[in-house]
C-alpha cells in the first residue's frame, strides 16, 4: 500500500476524531513531511479532511468510501456486479461501461460505481450533478438475449429494483414517477438512463446498459442553490444514517431479482402501485410535442396511457410528462 492508502486506513480507523502527524508518522514508520505530503494529496483527490496545528489531521465522520470489497459483502447475485470496479471519480459510469461494452470487456452484469462523475449523463442529452461523498452512480451492462420488446421494460424494472430496496433498507415510501424518475416527498432523488445497441438483424440488444444515480447523502453546499427545490436526498427525507455500500448492493439484489423475471413483467404491479402519476393532470412531450392530458394508467408495457383533452387517448411508450396542479 502507498503512503497515502496507509493513511487514509488509519484516519478511517478513527473517524471524527484528530489524529496527530507525530502519531501518524510514527504507526507507519514515515517522516512527518510524508504524512503532511500524504494526506495533501488526498484533499487533492477530494477526501474530506480537516488539518488543525497541534491536534493533527481528522476524515469527516460521515465519510464513507465506496468499494469493491465493501459492497461484494452485501451482495447475493450469481452475475449482476459479479465483476465490480470502483472509481473516485469518473467522467460517467455509462460512458465507461458502453466502452467497455462495445470491447467485449465486460461480463453479462460487469457494474461500475463511482463516488463522483464529471460529465454525469441524464435522460433527453441532459446533465446528471454528480458530486462526491453524497450519491451512488452506477451503471450496469447486460447482454444475453435481451429482444427489444423485453428492453423498453428495462428502466421500468430498475425502477422498481431502486424504490424496493431504498424502502427495504432505509424505511420508506419511495415513489415512481413515470417513466425512470424516483421521488420522496414530492422531490426528485433518483434518476435511471438505460443505453442499448441493437441488432436489427437479430431483433436482439447487442448489450444495454442502466445507468442508476441515487442521491444518498445530504445534498446542501453540494448541488447548485436553485435544484435544491426539485432535488432531494435519502438522507434528509428518511432522517437515517444510510450505508452507501449495503444501498449499492441492496439495489444489485433486487436489479437482479427483477431481471430475472423481466419478461413475466410481475415488477409491473409494484410499479403501478408505486406511480404517482395516475389520475393526475400532465404535460406530456413525446416527439417534439406537448400536450396537455390526464394519465389514465400505465399498461404492462410501461407505457403511460393518456387522455388529452380533446378525448383522444394515446399510450405513450417513450417521452416525458410533468405533473400539473389545476
Ligand atoms: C435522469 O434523471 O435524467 C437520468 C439520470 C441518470 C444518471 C445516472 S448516474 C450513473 C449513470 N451515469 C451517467 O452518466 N448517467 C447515469
């Protein structure tokens, strides 16, 4: 192990609490220079320490790293985050497993997670804010025999695999908001990207990959002021400390269980029950039009079926809707 990985274990040893550059030094058999150099480094790498003369360096008490061995002990897959790689940070999970993908790098399942991304990737060429120590991004590729038809039940499913195992562990009531967003308390705390190639030849997806970011930890100073509204965070709906690692495996269970019976679409009752969309008022964009409607149900293809006002009712399986208070 490196300096910096020496230290870095022993201040998570003692987590919120100082311990001295002397002490440091000395436990690992360094000079003072090198600790100070060290752990310099680290705040560089962005690990959230506090140095304070005569009292010595402290890691933030809520810091929790993300890593491979950490989350394998929670998991209970037989190929979903089988192979696992981990990263700091990383420009976008999705971007890393579609070049790995594409390569034939990755196994059926190959996950990747990172603590940050740097050009995070959301649904319609939007940004997904992804900055380190508060959330899980993470992306996972699927290859065998997935036929198009199963692949447009592919974000409704994780969907579904996110909001059960967020409420199984953290003890709430997450909601589905058609079609990949997951919310509490009327806020936004997850998003899901799903990314394919297809095989026209075949009917069948050359891979796809599912991209889950899940804002976990408390959000303020982290995200710009005006998301603040619409963005939320586990942790400051549900009042509880959450362990980032058992969540991650958490939801790789679960994504697994549900994939597993993807084409017997029975996620699809869970999913309902958990939408929040139904009955409401919406403005719907599908191919570069908006619309006004009632969401009247979402069918066992996840597809959003609406009334617009004129009473002609469409199902929707791609585009957006946003609720609206009349
Ligand atoms: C959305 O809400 O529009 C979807 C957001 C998806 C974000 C996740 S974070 C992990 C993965 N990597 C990305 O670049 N995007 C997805």
């Amino acid at each position: 192990m490196s300096a910096k990985e020496n230290i870095l274990a022993e201040l998570e040893k003692s987590k919120g609490e100082f311990v001295s550059g002397e002490m440091l030094a000395e436990m690992l058999g360094v000079s003072r220079n090198a600790v100070w150099k060290a752990v310099k480094g680290l705040e560089k790498d962005g690990y959230p320490i506090r140095a304070v003369t005569n009292r010595g360096y402290m890691l933030d008490k809520s810091f929790e790293e993300i890593t491979k061995s950490n989350i394998s002990r929670y998991l209970h897959t037989n190929y979903i985050g089988k192979k696992l790689e981990v990263f700091r940070e990383i420009d976008s999970t999705n971007t890393y497993a579609k070049e790995k993908a594409k390569e034939r790098y990755a196994d059926n399942g190959f996950t990747v997670v990172a603590e940050s991304q740097t050009q995070g990737r959301g649904r319609m060429g939007r940004s997904f804010v992804s900055p380190p120590d508060t959330g899980i991004y993470m992306s996972v590729v699927l290859y065998s025999g997935i036929s198009m038809e199963t692949a447009q039940l592919l974000t409704s499913c994780t969907a579904v695999a996110v909001s059960e195992a967020v409420d199984k562990l953290c003890g709430t009531n997450t909601a589905i908001k058609w079609v990949n967003d997951l919310f509490l308390n009327g806020r936004k705390f997850c998003g899901i990207l799903t990314e394919a190639s297809v095989n026209f030849e075949s009917g069948m997806l050359d891979y796809a990959v599912i991209g889950m970011g899940i804002n976990v930890k408390n959000l303020s100073g982290k995200i710009p002021d005006e998301l603040m509204g619409t963005v939320t965070s586990i942790e400051q709906e549900a009042e509880i400390s959450v362990s980032k690692n058992e969540l991650a495996g958490e939801i790789l269970n679960s994504l697994e269980r549900n994939i597993n019976n993807i084409d017997s679409r029975s996620f699809m009752e869970e999913y309902r029950k958990r939408s929040f969309i139904i009955g409401e008022n919406v403005i719907v964009t599908y191919g570069g039009i908006q619309k006004s409607a009632v969401a009247l149900d979402i069918d066992d293809n996840a597809g959003l079926v609406v009334k617009f006002d004129d009473g002609e009712i469409k199902t929707l399986n791609s585009g957006e809707a946003r609720i609206v208070k009349k």
